[in-house]
C-alpha cells in the first residue's frame, strides 16, 4: 500500500482527473471507483458503503435496509407459525369405541399422518438448510451476498407454493425441504448486513428489532393458519408465495450492497478501506479512502481448503461453541413450543381458540422481549461477557415461570406466568446472535450464522418435534410431556452461565483475511450512511 496513491473517495470533477499515473489503475472500470454523472451535476456527494465500490440508491438507507430484512424474516416465519397451526396442520383421523370416524382436518387428516409423521413435516425444512447454509456463506467470498439473498428467496418462493399442491406425505416433505434451501441464504447473510448498517451504540436493539420477527411472526402465522383453515389449507402456501415474491425480485434489481470483510463481488480485486476519519462538505463523515490490491481468485480446491480452515477456526473457539450449545438447547424448547403448542393448549386447557390464544401471547411477548434484550444489552454495554450474563439469567427466571405456569389448572393462571416466562425467554435473541456475530472476524461472520443456525436446528428444533411427538404417543399426558419439555431451558441457562467466565475478545473490527482490511475508528460511518442534506 506504501507506494500506491489511494483514490479520493468524493473526486473532483474539474481538471486533472486521474493523479495515478498508473496506467493498469487507469484501465479499471470508472463505475468501481467514481461516482455517476448524474451524482456530479447535483454537486451533492453521497456517503459510499465502506466496502463497497458502488454508489448506493439515495432512498436505501439503513433503516430501510433493516425494515426490508425485518418483513422478509416475518413472511418467513408466519410460514413456520401456519404450518403448526391447528387451521393449516388439523388433526389425525380418529375412530371412537363405537365404530365412528371422524375424517380428521387439514395437512394431519387429508394425509392421514402420525404425530411422529406430522413433527417430520415441520423439520423437513432442515435437510435443505443443513445442506445450503454453508454453501450460500462460503459463495458470499466469490458472490454478492445481496444477490445470494435474492436467489434464496426465489427459491423458498417457488418451495412454498408447492407446498400447496402437495398430495401425499412425501410430496410435502420434499417441499419442505426446498423451503430450507430458501431460507438458508437469508438466515446466513441477513444479519452481518444488519450489524454493518446500524448505529454503533444500537447495534444489539437493531438485531433486537430483526430477530423480534421470528416470535412475532410465528404467533402472527398461528393467527393466519386458523383463519386460512377455512378457505382450504393450501391456500395459506399460495398467499405465502405471493407476499415474498417481491422481495425475491428487489434481490436481483435493486442495486448490490457489500459486507464489511469482503472483496467486490465478482472482482479479482480485494479492498482495502481506510477511515481518514474527516467530514465532507454536506457534514457527513467522509467514506473510506480504497485502495485496489491484487487478490487472486482461489480455485475450487482451494475454496474447500478456505472453507475448512474457516470451520477449524469456528470449531475451536470456545467463546462461540459454548454460545452455540446454550442456543442449542434453547431452540430445542422453543421450536416444540411453536409447533405443539396450540395443540398442547388445546388439550390441556380446553382452548377452543388455541391458535389465536397462543398466537397472541407469543406475538406480544416477542415483540416486547426482544426489543427489551436488545436495548438492555445496549444500556450495559454491549460487550460479550455481558450478553452472557443476560443470557443465563432471562433464560433462568423464564424457564421457572413457564415450569410453574404448566403446574397450574387454571387457564387465567397459565396465561399470565408463561406470558411472564415467555417475555423472558425471547429476550435472548438479540444477545446470542450478537455473540455469533462479534466472536468472530468480519470475513467469518456469514459461516459463523450459517453454521449456528445449522446446529441450532439439526440438534434443536429438528429432533425436538418429533421427540415430542414420540414422548406425547408414549405417554399421552400433555401436561407431563409440557413439563418434562420445559425443564430443558434450566440446561441452556447453565451452559450460557459457563460463557461469562470464557475470555472474550471482540472480532467484530479485526482485519479479515485475503487482504481486505478495515481500519475502523470509533466515528466510523455504517455502510449505508443516511443523507443529511436533500438531493435537488
């Protein structure tokens, strides 16, 4: 870098246009480095991406950014939330001791499925997650990860709406599992543009905001399965699939954004991005000085070589696998929370309105609870041995609430403790994705969520449907099986204990790899900075 002259990120439009006399820097497209006439003849400059070599819209912002990421999470989780509903999954078939049979009720009856058969249906998702995840966040080294996301919804677009013209078990199991191949690319790369884009002392309450979508939008798919059930449970896939298909669309026009850690997407450049920590004319802090350093692009071989290497380092971090395993457990509760939990209501409590009880307690208490871990993680300071300690203690007090909640007869009883309970539990998010996040270097952080939620479903919310499913068929005591079920959470709330006494260092500004470094400074600017004047 000593003997290169980095390039002027607001260059001049007047005479002598290039000070390098490099001539091989002369010949690089001038749309990578300079801004567009039309940015020129408004004499206003527009803040740049740190990473990134391409002027961004005027209109996306950070916090669009965020409100875009937060729909799609939600569209994506009222999937999860329908599936589990009692109007879209119904009921087996069922005969009496007279001879009389009852033809059952939505995806359980047409097909005639098993509680065990049924908890597949919910995890089919994951054999395409398991399989994509790494894969769509190793290609974000080699593909713009903006465009990844815009291929992954295309996919779970095409996945759902054939969910809806399933007509047998395995039909729908297969369509399940390209639904994962969707999600894999978002759940991967979502979140690292999330934390590169907000506010330095609201990070952890902007990924408070996008992870509040997972609760809210299961409680919200409760809601919508019940009343779809009476148009026909196919239709609950189809509307899906029509409400996703235009941000499948805004993946591929909209113009590409870029990680921090990452070269150019299909550049055989990488970037090296310093902060001269100066403000412009507009008052904006000025963006980074770029400098184009060869990169040679790594064969196939040696992209499975990286992929190894970048594992081997996830692998042995402590800090992040015992993170991991805490999540792990947690998950395991929650996602047979989500999908059994109306039909436990159901039966335990007599609900004849299960999906809109539970669908409305668990949208507030999610909404509330991981905006709330958020901001008070913020308020201590976000540092990792502090998300620790948040996570082991909301984890801690919920699980003895929503335990004592499922000890009670009483309906009025049950609703205020586990709503208590769940108020807690929810407010984890933002903490332990906060941890994936900042555990590790920029350049690791797509694989470090990808792999995290990989675990967090193969050995979590995966087995546990079915397990449920299986303890539910063995025992027949909803109530026991609700208890034995919940007991787990006091497990993940040991584990996340073991994490405040980790050491802990946070990686979130570290150089990555392959020569792409950022010198941050602790005024720098996100990577899609908002306008503080108007453009005429």
């Amino acid at each position: 870098m000593g003997d290169e002259k980095p390039e002027d990120p607001n260059p001049n439009p007047g005479p002598n246009p290039n000070p390098n006399p490099d001539s091989n820097q002369a010949q690089e497209p001038p749309s990578a480095v300079v801004p567009s006439e039309a940015e020129k003849e408004t004499g206003k400059d527009m803040a740049r991406a740190p990473t990134s070599l391409a002027t961004n819209p005027s209109w996306f912002t950070p916090k669009r950014l965020l409100g875009i990421f937060c729909v799609i999470n939600l569209i994506n989780y009222i999937d999860r939330g329908a599936i589990a509903s009692n109007g879209v999954n119904g009921s087996r078939r069922t005969c009496s001791k007279s001879g009389t049979c009852s033809s059952g009720s939505g995806i359980q009856g047409d097909f005639n499925l098993s509680n065990f058969e049924d908890g597949v249906i919910s995890s089919a998702f994951m054999v395409g997650l398991l399989v994509a995840s790494p894969i769509f966040a190793s290609s974000a080294k080699s593909v713009n990860p903006f465009r990844l996301i815009g291929v992954g919804l295309t996919v779970w677009t095409l996945a759902v709406a054939f969910c809806g013209f399933s007509f047998n078990f395995w039909s729908i199991t297969i369509s399940r599992m390209l639904v994962g191949v969707g999600e894999a690319s978002f759940i991967s790369l979502a979140a690292p543009f999330i934390d590169d884009n907000a506010p330095v002392t609201q990070r952890t309450a902007w990924l408070g905001a996008f992870y509040m979508c997972i609760p809210t939008g299961v409680a919200v798919g409760y809601v919508y399965g019940g009343v779809m059930g009476h148009f026909g449970w196919r239709w609950a896939f189809f509307v899906e699939a029509l409400l996703m298909l235009p941000f499948a669309v805004l993946g591929f026009v909209m113009k590409p954004l870029q990680l921090k850690g990452f070269a150019p997407a299909g550049s055989k450049k990488a970037l090296t991005a310093v902060d001269d920590g100066s403000e412009d004319q507009g008052g904006e802090l000025s963006s980074r000085e770029e400098v184009i350093v060869e990169s040679p692009k790594p064969s196939r071989l040696g992209a499975f070589t990286v992929f190894g290497k970048d594992m081997k380092v996830l692998l042995l971090d402590k800090v992040y696998v015992v993170n991991v395993l805490g999540y792990i457990a947690y998950n395991f509760v929650i996602g047979a929370y989500s999908y059994w939990g109306p039909k436990a209501g159901y039966n335990i409590y007599h609900m004849s309105n299960a999906d809109y009880m539970f669908g409305g307690v668990t949208a507030v208490c999610g909404i509330l609870g991981s905006l709330a871990g958020g901001f008070i993680l913020d308020l201590m300071t976000s540092t990792i041995s502090n998300a620790f300690k948040l996570l082991s203690l909301a984890t801690l007090v919920g699980a003895v609430f929503c335990f004592a909640a499922f000890c009670f007869k009483s309906l009025y009883a049950f609703l205020a403790l586990f709503a208590i309970g769940e108020l807690l539990v929810f407010a984890t998010q933002a903490p332990v994705n906060f941890v994936c996040l900042h555990c590790v270097k920029p350049s690791l952080r797509p694989l470090s969520m990808a792999i995290s939620t990989v675990s967090i479903h193969i050995f979590g919310d995966v087995p546990s449907s079915p397990l449920v499913g299986l303890l539910q068929d063995r025992i027949d005591n909803w109530r026991a099986t609700a208890l034995i079920l919940t007991s787990i959470l006091f497990v993940a709330s040991g584990i996340w204990f073991i994490g405040i006494f980790l050491h802990s260092v946070d990686r979130s500004n570290e150089d990555s790899e392959q020569s792409v470094t950022l010198v941050d400074k602790s005024n720098a600017t996100p990577l899609l900075a908002e306008k503080t004047t108007e453009t005429a």
